[in-house]
C-alpha cells in the first residue's frame, strides 16, 4: 500500500530556498539579486526595468525598505532613479537568487502554476510622489 497518496500536497520548497539563499548571501556581505518573471500575473515592478520579460531587482537590507520574503509573495520597496516603488510579486515568478559579486546562487524552472489568490493585506500606497513639507507656525 502507497503512504504518499494519503498524504496532504506538499508546498513549495522555492520561497524556503529563496530566504536561505538571501540569508547565505548577506551573511557573507554580498548583494542578493532576484531574478523575476514579468509577464507573471500580479507582478508589480517598474515597467522601464524590464527587459525580456524579467526584472533583476537588487534586495540588499541597505537597497530595499520593508523586503518580506513570504511563502506566497515578496515586497518591498525601491527606489529607481531617485523614485521610490512599491515591488510585489508572487514568489512564483522569481526565476533566480544569485549574489551580485560571484554569480552564486539558485535558478528556478519557470512554473506555469496559478498565482497566488490575492496580494498580502499590506497598506501598500503609491509612494513615487516626493513628500511635501510645510511650514507650520
């Protein structure tokens, strides 16, 4: 008799793999790349980054505010030329962990697998407007 078919389906080892990899990489003061796939549904980035349908997207702690790598997404914001940018996007459709400075790291097989139902429940507002200050007297 086959046990297997008696146990629950297994999730994902890739957003487990991609927060060991991060971990490896900053530890070792090297710079994290994710590489992601745009034309995934649900990914939010800069769309004048992209180029061949990916993004490589610099996850240094001294690059990125907020960065949550969870089981279903990763966030965080960025800034591009000067701007800052939400980035979300369904752990699914990152391609690849690889530290900026030797290439080492971890590619994925591209998945045609449904995304996630819905992005997190984070307050995540448009933050490419500066800030503006007054004077209070």
């Amino acid at each position: 008799m086959d046990n297997a078919s008696n146990l629950p389906p297994i999730s994902s080892s890739r957003p487990y793999l991609i927060r060991a990899f991060y971990e490896w990489i900053t530890d070792n003061q090297l710079t994290p790349y994710l590489v992601v796939n745009t034309n995934f549904p649900d990914v939010k980035v800069p769309e004048q980054y992209i180029s061949d349908g990916k993004i490589i997207l610099n996850t240094h702690p001294h690059s990125v505010k907020n960065l949550s790598l969870e089981n279903e997404w990763i966030s965080f914001s960025a800034r591009f030329s000067g701007v800052v940018h939400e980035i979300i996007f369904p752990v699914c459709a990152t391609l690849a962990i690889y530290a900026k400075e030797n290439g080492q790291g971890m590619t994925f097989p591209q998945e045609n697998l449904p995304p996630p139902t819905s992005p997190p429940d984070k307050d995540i507002k448009d933050k490419s407007r500066k800030p503006m200050l007054r004077v209070v007297k």
